[in-house]
C-alpha cells in the first residue's frame, strides 16, 4: 500500500515537471525569437563582425597597394585584377546625387573608393545606388601622365559609343580629339586643360562627332586653348598672314556638344596670331587672324600680301583674310555654369622698311559661336599713285 502511494506521488510530480518545463522551454523560445530576443541580438552582432572583418580587408587591400611595389599598375588595373582573383565582387561607376562614384562591392556590401593625397582608402556607403554606367574608361592620375603625348584620340564608327571618366584631379596641357562617333566624358574633379604646345584644341570635337560632357557638382573644368601662330615674315614680296586661333572647345559645324551636371565649365578661345611683317622690297604687312570662340569655332586665317608687284592692287596675288568657322549644335542641360570667352583678334602686319602699309587686323570671336575673320592683306594706294605720275610724265 505505501509502495502504491509512493509511485502515484511520483507520476504527479514528473505531469507537473513535464507541464513546468514545457512552460519554461515557451517562455526561453519566445525570448529568443522576439523583438529583443537572444537570437536576434546574437544575429546582429555576427552581422557587425562579419560587415567589420569586410571592411578591415578591403583597407588591407588598398595599404597593399598604398605602399607596396605598383610596377606602374593603376589604381582601375589593381582593381581590376582583385575582381579576377575573387577578392572584390565587383568594381563599377555609378551616379549618387548627381555625382560620379567610384564603387567597389564586396559582400553584397558597397563601398566608396576616395582619394586623400596620395592614398586610395574606402568608406561603406550610406545612400543606394544611381543610374549604372556601363563601359567606363577610367583616367586616373596616374593613367593620364601615361599618355602618349597628352593625347586621346576616339575614332569610332557612326553608332559606336565609348565613355571616359576622370577621376583624379588634372591640371596639364591635354588634348581630347572626336574623330567620330558618341563619347561621353565624365569630369569627378577639378581639371584645368590648355593646349600648350598642340596644333588643335584642347577639346577638339570633329564634324559628325558627338561629346556629352558631364561636369559633376562642384567640380570646374577650365579650357584655355591659347594662342595661335604669328604669320612668317615674307622674304619676297609677300607676309604671310596671322593664323587663326583656336577656339577653347573646338565645336565646328556638323559637331554636337551636349553638356550636363550642375558644375562649372570656364571655356577660352585663343587669340590669334599677328600677320606677318614686310621687309626689303615687300609692299605692306599680311592680315592679322582671327580669334577663335570660347566654344564653337576656330578663327580664320589672315590674308596673305601679294608676292608679285602688279600695276592694278586688285589683281594682286596676295589673299584677302579666311572667314571663321561656323559653330556645330551645342545643347545645355541641367544646371551647370558656362563662362566662354572668345579670344582676340590678330594684329595685322607692318612694313617696317617704309613705315606704313600695316595689314588689316583680324576679328574678335563671340563666347560661343562661330570663329572671327582674318583680316584683310595690306593694299597700297601708294603704287597707284606711282602708275598715275608715271602716265602723266608719258
């Protein structure tokens, strides 16, 4: 009988410990799972040191490169590489708040690639992404002084398109010549381009050709095409002519230049060259050039003194001044500035062996439009009046 008791006592005391652990075991899941429950809690902070171990290995990366031996690698080439060997997922250019980024993805994490004097470092980044840029061709610093000559060239058939993003900041002489084709030229930073020892624009777009060019906010891009060419001296009896200058964004007519963002564009057109003076025997000075435009054409050629002494000046051999070049379509979107200034008008030459007989000086050019004249060649109404003393005296 006392045995009887013993086991009833003990089967309710295992259906209450049942019911009690049951109880606890909800209670314990319901903490785990709920709005600060362990799990989540535990969820978070694997998270975060799986989002910092991400991010202290991309700063390893890029003090590798900071530091180590490049072997004139670039930053775009090393990046490059680390997308094959699987280190990073991904290396692209995307639009964020109307600026250009340099963006790296690891992770399924996105990160900005900047700048700080001479070290690349990376930041996690707090905005989604923009618009994707395919096909980007990067121009770092470094990228740009190994450019043959300063120079780029695109020649691309009609339909074919190409995008080029500078990301470094610029400040050299630099030419960007369209032969064909729809280029986009995206500048991230300050760039000051002049065509300091270059027989064409600094950005020289040619008939048929299309640039879209993309000035980021804040950003300024100034183009200071120079001057042209001072005519030659003739060494008979003919000056040549000032040649024309060239305009700071060479958009001839048959050119398209479509300008975007909301940064600032500074455009100067070269000044053109004086014309040539006279020396023994000369009869006047060659016209001086015309200006080229801050954006659109280049200025037109002096008018070159004749070479041969004839009775009758309009049937002497020189060349009046070459008119300037019509500018090409130009279309402004967004918000950006535009400063373009056209460039001034050559000085005609002077017959230093009789003290007269100047050419005629060559035009000023507009901001944005066509090209200034030459200006005319030197006419003497002194040999006519030689001819008419010599009829007389007959």
């Amino acid at each position: 009988m006392k045995t009887k008791e013993n086991k009833g006592v003990t089967l309710i005391a295992l259906a209450v410990t049942i019911i009690i652990m049951l109880i606890l075991a909800g209670v314990t899941i319901s903490a785990l799972t709920g709005n600060s429950g362990i799990t989540k809690n535990a969820k978070k902070a694997r998270d975060a040191q799986k989002n910092a171990q991400t991010l202290e290995s991309l700063q390893l990366m890029f003090m590798d490169y900071n530091i180590g031996e490049k072997d004139e690698e670039t930053i775009s080439q090393y990046l490059e590489s680390k997308v094959r060997s699987g280190d990073i997922d991904e290396f692209r250019f995307y639009i964020i708040d109307d600026e250009l980024k340099m963006v790296i993805k690891k992770d399924e994490r996105y990160f900005f690639v900047r700048r700080e004097n001479e070290f690349y470092t990376v930041t996690e980044m707090g905005t989604e992404l923009g618009e994707i840029i395919p096909g980007v061709t990067v121009v770092t610093r470094e990228e740009f002084y190994s450019l043959r000559d300063n120079s780029m060239k695109f020649k691309l058939n009609e339909g074919e398109s190409s995008t080029l993003m500078f990301f470094d900041e610029i400040n050299d002489p630099f030419n960007l010549e369209i032969l064909g084709g729809n280029v986009t030229m995206y500048v991230t930073q300050d760039m000051s381009l002049t065509n300091a020892g270059m027989t064409r624009s600094a950005v020289d777009i040619h008939p048929g050709a299309t640039l879209n060019l993309y000035i980021c906010k804040g950003v300024t891009m100034n183009v200071d095409s120079g001057y042209g060419a001072e005519g030659t001296t003739g060494n008979a009896l003919g000056a040549e002519g000032g040649k024309g200058g060239y305009a700071g964004i060479h958009l001839p007519e048959g050119a398209t230049l479509n300008l975007y963002g909301k940064g600032k564009l500074i455009a100067y057109g070269g000044n053109a060259g004086t014309g040539g003076g006279s020396t023994s025997g000369n009869r006047g000075g060659g016209g001086g050039g015309g200006a080229g435009a801050g954006i659109g054409g280049n200025g037109g050629d002096g008018g070159q003194a004749g070479t041969t002494f004839t009775p009758r000046l309009d049937t002497n051999s020189g060349s009046d001044g070459k008119a300037g070049e019509n500018c090409g379509t130009l279309c402004i979107y967004d918000e950006l500035e535009i400063y373009a200034y056209g460039g001034a008008g050559g000085a005609g030459g002077y017959d230093s062996t009789n003290n007269s007989g100047s050419g005629a000086g060559g035009y000023p050019a507009a901001g944005i439009g066509g090209g200034g004249a030459g200006g005319r060649r030197w006419r003497s109404c002194l040999s006519g009046w030689r001819i008419y003393i010599w009829k007389w005296r007959k």
